[in-house]
C-alpha cells in the first residue's frame, strides 16, 4: 500500500506495490491493531487531500469537515438503523460528497491561500453545527456505542475489525490512483501548473476544481467512516480544524504530490502520537507542531518526496511526477 | 435590543483589532498568519503573568505587553517567516499553524486548560449610565479603545509618511522598490506591530473573557471569515466586517440564538457568491 507509486514508472514499482501490500496486511501483527487501522485511516484520509494539494494545486485547510461529518452520518446510520457497517460507510462517503457540493462550489472561486482560508471557516462552521445540534450530534459527548454489524459476524475484536476495513482504505488508494492516472487527473495537474493556460485550451477550470474537492472528500469522507466505526464513536475533535491541520501535516512530511507518501506521513505521526500518549504526555501539539515547522522550513519534498528524488537523480529520466514537483516550484515564485 | 447591540460592538471591537493586525501583515507579507489567534492568547497570558507573578497592573501590562510580544513577532520573522516569504504562500500558512500549536500546547503544558482569573482594573469596576441603560464601565472601555486603535492606525497610514510607504509598499512592492524605498526595511516592524495588534487585543480580553489556551483557537478562524468578508489586504474593510460582524452576531443571538455562531459563516458565503474579494477587496487580488 505505502510503495505503490513506482508502479507506473517500471518494473521496480510491482515490487513496490507488493512491499506496500505485504505491509498493509501485516501491519496489525506488527503493531497494536487499533493503532493499525488509525494509520490505515490516515493514510487515505491525508491522500484524498493530496488529490488536491499536490495535484490540483488547492490546499484544503477544512478537510476535517468531510472526515468528521462523515463519522456523524455513518455513526447515525449505524446507530439508528442497525444496517450493516458497510451500508454505513457508504452513506458516509455520500453525505460528504453532498457537504462537499455547496462548500466547495463557493470556495473554488478563489485560489491559493483565499482557498485554504476559506475552506477552514466552512469547516469551522460544520464543527459548530456539530457542537450546537446536540439532539442529533450529542454535543460535547458525540455519538458513542457505534455498532459494528455485519451479518452477524464476530467483528469486535480490532485484530480482526482491521481486516474489515482495510478493503475500504484500499479501495479509496485505488480509487485515487485511478484519478490521479486519468485523462481528468492530467487535466487537474495543468490547472495546478497554470490555470489561465488551462483555461485558454477550453477546459472549464473551476468545473474541474470543484469536481475533484467532491471527490477528495468523498474519499476523506470514506477515511472518517472506517474511522468511526472502528473506534465506535464520533467526536467533535474530528470535526475540529487541527484535525484538518494533521491531515495536511501528513502530506508534507510524506512528500506533497506523492499520493503514497501520505501514508508514510500518517504512519509516523499515528505512531509517534500513540507513543506519547502512552508516555502521558498530552500536549503533543509540542511535537507535532516542531516537526511541522522542521518540514515546512527544511524538508519541503517530504520523506516520499525526497526518496523519489535521490531515485530520479540517479536514474537519467526523470519521472513525470517530478516534472509535477519542478512546477510546483514555479508557482513558488511566479515567472 | 439596544444592550445586544452594544455586546455586539465590543465584541466586534476584538474582531477588528485581530482583522486589523492579521490584514496589515497579510497585505505587507502576504502571509496569512493562523498563529494570530495564539498571540492574542499569549497577550492575555501575559497580563495574567505579570499580575500574578510580577504583581503589575492592568494598566502597564497593556503598555507592556504588547511591545514585548510585538518584538517576539519581530523576532519571529527574522528568523523564520522571511526564509519561506519568497516561496509559495501555503508554506507561511502551514508555518503558523506549526507554530499555533506549539504556543497553544505549551501554554496548556504550563497552565492546564481550565480558565485563569483575571479582576478588572478597579478604576472601571462601575457601570456607566449611557442614558437608555446602564453598561459596565469597562465594556464601554474597551469599545472606546478599540476604535480609538482603528482610527490611531488609519491616520498614520493616510496621513504620515511612514504610513504612505507601508501602503505603496503593500500595493506595488516592485515599483515602491524602484523608486527608492527599502521596502523589506518596514516588514518586519509591521509584522511586529500586526501581532502586537493582536497581543493588544489580548490583554483587553484578559479581565472580560476567559483567559484559557484555547481563547484564541477558534476566534482566529471567525476572524479568518471576517476578514474575506471585508476583504482581504483591506485595511478598512477588516475594521468595518469586524465590528458589522460583532453587531449581526449579537444581534443573532437574540433573534435566532441556534445560529449566532454560525451567523458568520452564512454571511461570508454569501458575500463569496456576490462579490468573491470581499466587500471591500480588490478584484485583481484574485485569480
């Protein structure tokens, strides 16, 4: 799952990929399963906001709204109508892709930072909708006792539960490598690389824009899903936009535009977060926010990002994603 | 009615010092700092400190405080935000929110979460009679204050020299250059007064509010909506979204209190799908 990205440029890439399955699969054997299935979550969560970051060229600061609305409706689903978890999961992504519709009709109208800050006062809203609907939210309390029903079956132990979800996560990578791959996702790499040329060759960029936000949410909305039904609750902490924040944190730190770096990101701060809980100490915006602020300042291509890097460098043609990478470096300072 | 509306204009009173600072340092840097909101709680942290460890008053610490986390600020941009200023804006964006978590974490570390008292200044622990009713002193303080800092800013950006190069230096950087000005000589002091702005607004907030770490968490994002609605880079239309914000929030609560936090957020998409830049924004801001 974590390796797959090479998979289009060679040979080397179906050993990635089988690396990244190997892993997927083994990983509730190495670590705590719980643990396990947060790291699987993240992961699609922080590559649906790669689809946009990295390639439409949108930062999305108000992701969490998606992740954890999702979690409420698949939560409530879930709850209230005993359906199966996978029905609920579903209703989720959908709900979320609706929520998406409205917020993101608004917020592509503007780009760059406008975008980001816009995104998070919508997702601001949501968690204050979140917070005051207490009927159906629960408030402060959220919703709690999330059922995991599937036919009867024996799901509670999260060993096992990991391997339920797990489908979905991966179901969401494939999904967003296909997009990533598609003539549409061609088209999203050359708004992000120039939106006024993409415009003048006829394509209907905001149309793009908007469709691809749906899309990044009803994936991230996907993530939140699986997230509530493992966890059997729904809190107003992922709604909240440090939750948007960590998500975009995984990106950076795996690499932006990698898609499969995410996954290294969300690997690394899931684990590290579990650690220092466990260690007792709760203000882990200390460690969090210092390793972000190292990225940002040092480390801008990211762990994935990097690697691909040192690779391209000794191989004499260089992959098309670090075309992508290079161009993003031309936005940084407008010729 | 006439009380509400009053409540809404101090609140909107802090809206407005924290849109001023976050707009001038936008327009100035082009950075949209999110760790505003986290030094607007580290000026009421600092007013609580120096009380309660220093033993000084209301009074100096708002002469005091703000100068010292202006020069933190300066500090700051120093070191930090002027390496990621020629890059894409996004990184400055994502470095304050590092930066946002960290102060907020550490406060927590050092404070817990709970709320820490802060008396008000005993000169304004009256009520004033504003003839259709009575109102605590201090509130009425606080709005006077704030507007006096809104107009103290807006003559020296209209009216002094000073003021003029730091507006042709936020409207046409490369030309104000070419005329002669240093323009990177005045981004870090503006910076540093941005979040003394807001530090300003912090110490304020320190006898009214709950002085907690999370007190700038969430206004921050309010502010974020106040400043799209008035328009971002607008120095006028910041001040004005504020305290028109403040006003239709308060008002808000008392007509459909379900809404007043949302209230915001409504407003601001709807000025998105009528007029994208702001109220008062530029259109060639954007795109």
């Amino acid at each position: 799952m974590i390796l797959t990205r090479l998979a289009r440029s060679g040979r080397g890439g179906w050993l990635l990929l089988a690396a990244g399955l190997v892993a997927a699969f083994a990983l509730p054997w190495l670590i705590y399963p719980p643990v396990a299935l947060d790291i699987a979550c993240w992961a699609l969560f922080a590559a649906a906001v790669d689809l946009l970051l990295g390639f439409t060229g949108l930062l999305s600061f108000g992701h969490a709204a998606f992740w954890g609305g999702s979690a409420y409706c698949t939560g409530l689903i879930a709850l209230h109508t005993g359906l199966p978890f996978p029905v609920a999961i579903a209703g989720g992504a959908a709900f979320t892709a609706l929520l998406a519709l409205p917020i993101g009709f608004l917020s592509v109208r503007l780009s760059g930072i406008y975008f980001a800050m816009v995104t998070l006062a919508f997702a601001q809203m949501i968690y204050f909708v979140a917070n005051q609907w207490r009927d159906v939210t629960g408030g402060e309390n959220g919703l709690q006792g999330i059922p995991r029903e599937l036919f009867g079956l024996d799901l509670s132990d999260s060993f096992f539960f990991y391997y339920a979800g797990l489908p979905f996560v991966l179901a969401g990578l494939f999904v967003a490598w296909r997009i990533v791959r598609s003539p549409f996702g061609r088209v999203l790499v050359s708004i992000r690389a120039n939106p006024d040329r993409a415009r003048a060759l006829g394509y209907p960029v905001d149309r793009y824009k908007l469709q691809a936000f749906v899309l990044s949410a009803a994936l991230a909305g996907t993530a939140g899903g699986v997230f509530a039904i493992g966890h059997g609750f729904a809190s107003l902490e992922g709604v909240y936009w440090t939750t948007s924040g960590q998500a975009v944190m995984m990106v950076i730190l795996g690499g932006i535009g990698t898609l499969w770096g995410g996954a290294i990101g969300a690997a690394l701060i899931v684990q590290l977060q579990d650690f220092l809980a466990t260690a007792g100490f709760a203000e882990t915006g200390i460690i969090t926010g210092s390793i972000f602020i190292v990225v940002v300042l040092l480390f801008r291509r990211g762990i994935w990002g990097t690697a691909r890097h040192l690779l391209a460098a000794r191989r004499t043609p260089a992959a098309p994603a670090d075309v992508a990478a290079e161009s993003r470096k031309s936005v940084d300072t407008p010729a | 009615m006439l009380q509400q509306a009053f409540n809404g204009l101090v609140g909107g009173a802090f809206y407005a010092l924290l849109a001023l600072g976050l707009s001038v340092i936008f327009g100035m840097l082009g950075v949209v700092n999110l760790a505003h909101g986290a030094f607007y709680m580290l000026g009421a942290f600092g007013a609580f400190v120096a009380l309660d460890s220093f033993g000084l008053n209301f009074w100096l610490s708002l002469l005091l405080v703000p100068p010292l986390l202006g020069v933190a600020g300066i500090v700051l941009e120093r070191l930090f935000i002027r390496r990621l200023t020629p890059l894409d804006p996004l990184y400055n964006f994502l470095f304050t929110f590092g930066l946002a978590l960290i102060l907020q974490d550490l406060v927590k570390r050092e404070y817990g979460v709970s709320s820490q008292p802060y008396p008000r200044p005993p000169a304004l622990d009256g009520t004033v009679d504003l003839g259709l009713f009575t109102y605590p002193a201090y509130q009425v303080f606080v709005l006077g204050v704030s507007v006096l800092m809104c107009v103290v800013v807006w003559v020296v950006l209209t009216r002094t020299r000073v003021g003029m190069i730091v507006r042709a230096a936020t409207e046409r950087p490369e030309l104000t250059g070419a005329l002669g000005i240093d323009v990177g000589r005045w981004v870090t002091p503006v910076f540093g007064f941005g979040i003394a702005l807001a530090a300003f607004a912090g110490v304020l907030a320190a006898p009214m509010r709950a002085v907690n770490p999370l007190m700038g968490a969430d206004l921050i994002i309010t502010v974020f909506a106040v400043v799209v609605i008035g328009g971002l880079g607008s120095v006028f239309g910041s001040v004005a979204a504020g305290f028109a914000v403040g006003l239709v929030s308060a008002l808000g609560n008392l007509y459909v209190p379900a809404l007043s936090q949302i209230l915001v957020f409504i407003l601001m998409a709807v000025v998105l799908l009528w007029r994208p830049a702001g109220l008062f924004g530029r259109e060639e801001a954007f795109r």
